[in-house]
C-alpha cells in the first residue's frame, strides 16, 4: 500500500451521487432514544403544542418543535452548557444529525435560530413538555409520587461582580469607593490605589437592597459553594426518592429562602403528577434543616403531606406562647418523626439522591452555569435539563445506560470483566512449567 498524501488546495467536485455520501450508522445510545420517543409520538404532539405559536401556513417553515427539542435534549447528553456550542456538536456530528432527522443537504439549526424559538415558546410548553416526559417515566413504572426529597444549588449567573451599579442613582463600584476614600481625606487617588484600598477593607459587604447587575437584573449578589461571591440563580429540584425520577424542577432568585419555596414545590411537584396521570399523590416531603420554618411546617402539615425535615440548633428552648396550636403540633411531630428510624433513612436516602440529580443536570449536563440572562429563560432552560435527567432515567431502565458516555464505559467494564475472567480460567493451565536451577 502506498503512502497516502493530502492535498493542500483540493477542488471539491461540482455534483455529488447520493450513493457517495459519507453517512453514519448512528450512535447506540441516541437510535435507542428516538425509538423511544416515536413510540411516545413525540414529535405530532409537540408539533400540535407550538402550532398556536406559529403564524398560519404562511411565510418560511421553521424549526420542527421536535428537532428544536432534540437539540436541548444533545446539550444535556453531551454536557454543553451553551447553545452555540450545541449547535457546532449538531452540525459536526453524523450521529447527531441521524438522530435530530437533519440531512446532509440541509443545515443544522445555529445558535441565534435556538434564541428565537425559546423567545417565542412561552414557559408553558416547556412546562408541558417536562410532563409528557414524566407521563413516559410513569409508563415505564418509574413514578411512584409518595414521598419526594427537596434542596436546591446555586447557579452562577452570566454577569460579572465588577459591573454592579447602585439601585438608586446608578453609580458603580469604582465611584462607591472614590467616595470612601474622599470621606476618610485621600484625594484624587489613582487606580491602582483605588484597588488597593478596595482590598484591604474590612467587613466588606454587599446588599442586593443597594446593588444590581445592568446586564442581568434578575440575578441576585450570592455566596457559591466554594465560597466565592457572585451573581446567581437558584435551581431547586423535588425528586421522587423511590425511583430518582424528577417530580419538579425551577430556577428562583438566589436570595429567595428556601423554606419560602418549599410550599410552591409541594404543590407544583402534586400539579405535575396529574398533568404526567400519576395516581400517585405527595405523602412525605423530606429536607434538609435550611427549610425547617414553623409556618411552612403548618401549612404543609395542613394538606395532610408528612414532614422530615430536621431543626435547626438552637441554645434556647422554643416558646409557643401566643402562637396557634396547629403551628406547635406540626413543629413537634415533625421533630418526633425527624428523630425516628424512618427519618434518619430518609435523609440518607435525600442528601444521596436528590445531590444525584444536582451532578447530572448541573456537573455532568452542563446546567452549573446560566449563561442565559433572565430569570424566565433560565426556568426554560433547566425546565428542559430535568426533562433530560428524566429520560436518562428512562434509558438506563430500558437500554441500561443514561447517557451516550456511559454506553463506552460500560462496553470497555464488560470487555475489561471477561478478559479478566479468560486469564483466570486459562492462566494457570497454558502458564509453562518453571525451571529450577539444578542443586549443587
């Protein structure tokens, strides 16, 4: 065989035969997937979803709703967390192209065409999608709705500490400290002194009462797991702990409490199940003790929903005088079920699983970041994660795996496994005998 040579400047032929095509055989993982979805009819009922979206038989025909959705569903399986990066992976890919129904003849959608669709889509359809997702979990057995785990993590926000500015009067970080320095008399500071001064100030704080970021108005001033501050999101999951399918997923204001949301998350998860046709109904409710808040407990305790939810430490005794008995029988029934054998499995179970599904949608899917602006975009965008981590689920009880990478790692174990199990059938029989020096 001759040494093969590439051409520096190739003229690419004039006509192509379709025969010729270089095309792919699809990967596993994603002809699995819409083998899935075509049994669901996917595609005819999102197309019957967004029509009402779209003008009535006139101008260009757009984006199918089913390829628009499809290419979400890649950012998460593929852990890429923007949409320009989404589409180059569609457009570069074959397999990706076998499984969003895109021909070689026509383009993938780019980036500035998946902004238009997710503009004109409102909340609701990414809503509903999020149900008929959880209604296919349901029909493979996957949810069972009785007790559901909360928590939530901080997103970081595509905005920048430097850029905040004053809510009232609009001045920026770099005039508040000119301002500091000229009341304790340094004048005309340069701006190297001006950093230096910022960086050796103590008890430094920041109010998102005082101060906003111009770009994103949303987002809100937060300290990030790793203890850095920064602007931020909150994404907030109710997981269902028996299947670790997701009964609910949003995105609110990082300086939002969480025991503030967690009646909404109760009663948005209920909606869900009805939407998806669960029989199921929410029982228990377990979280961590950031949500524990007297009020909360009693109206929960109120729709009949149990709670394990632990208190926080405290080195004076609670008094409930002139408080409503109902607040004192929830808070301590509460404690006694928090306390028990139950309770103390569930938590494990919680911090287990529900972290489970925060490493898949935000780690491993791409979802750590909101480099969207805008709260309502963000919802949309996580709303279509947790869709995602739902059909994984489905995937890996189907197919036996949830996402194309562990479809490798999963053929490289078993590979590794009976390779492994042929050395020790036949290493010690085909091993030759061992020669001994002969004795003096």
């Amino acid at each position: 065989m001759a040494l093969g040579r590439k051409e520096p400047d190739r003229q690419e032929p004039l006509w192509t035969a379709t025969h010729k095509i270089a095309r792919s055989e699809g990967h596993p993982f994603y002809r699995a997937l819409n083998r899935m979805l075509a049994r669901a009819d996917f595609d005819r009922w999102v197309e019957a979803l967004c029509e009402p979206y779209y003008a009535e038989r006139t101008g260009r025909p757009g984006i199918p709703p089913g390829v628009y959705f499809r290419m979400l569903f890649v950012g998460y399986f593929e852990g890429i967390e923007s949409q320009r990066g989404i589409a180059w992976r569609c457009a570069d890919s074959l397999s990706i192209r076998e499984f969003l129904g895109v021909p070689l003849s026509e383009n993938t959608p780019d980036h500035s065409t998946l902004t238009r669709i997710r503009q004109r889509l409102p909340m609701s359809v990414y809503e509903k999608v999020f149900a008929f997702v959880l209604r296919m979990a349901d029909g493979a057995g996957l949810v069972e709705g009785k007790t559901i785990a909360v928590d939530s993590t901080m997103l970081e926000a595509n905005a920048a500490m430097k850029s905040i500015v004053r809510r009232e009067g609009g001045g920026d970080w770099d005039a508040y400290v000119r301002c500091l320095m000229a009341a304790e008399g340094i004048e005309e500071p340069t701006d190297e002194d001006v950093r230096r001064y910022d960086r050796g100030r103590k008890d430094k704080k920041v109010s998102n009462k005082d101060w906003e970021s111009p770009s994103d108005p949303d987002s809100r001033i937060a300290r990030m797991k790793d203890g850095r501050t920064h602007l931020a999101y909150k994404a907030s999951h109710a997981v269902d702990l028996d299947t670790e399918v997701i009964v609910e997923a949003d995105v609110l204001a990082a300086d939002r409490g969480d025991a503030d949301s967690l009646e909404g998350q109760v009663e948005q998860a209920e909606e869900n199940l009805h939407k998806a046709g669960c029989a199921g109904t929410v029982r228990e409710v377990v979280a961590d003790k950031g949500y524990h808040k007297a009020a909360v407990l009693e109206r929960v305790a109120e729709r009949g929903t149990r709670t394990y939810i632990p208190e926080r430490r405290s080195r004076r005794r609670r008094r409930w005088k002139g408080k409503p008995p109902p607040r004192q029988k929830a808070c301590n029934a509460n404690r006694r079920r928090t306390k028990g054998t139950r309770g103390r499995s569930l938590q494990r179970r919680r911090s287990e699983k529900v972290e489970r599904s925060f490493a898949h949608t935000c780690e491993t899917g791409g979802g750590r970041r909101a480099t969207l602006r805008g709260l309502e975009p963000n919802r949309k965008r996580h709303k279509i994660l947790a869709a995602a981590h739902n059909l994984g689920r489905i995937m890996r009880e189907e197919f036996g795996v949830g996402k194309p990478r562990a479809l490798q790692g999963r053929l490289g174990a078993l590979w590794k496994l009976i390779l492994s199990l042929l050395l020790w059938i036949l290493g010690p029989k085909s091993a030759p005998p061992r020669r001994t020096a002969p004795v003096a």
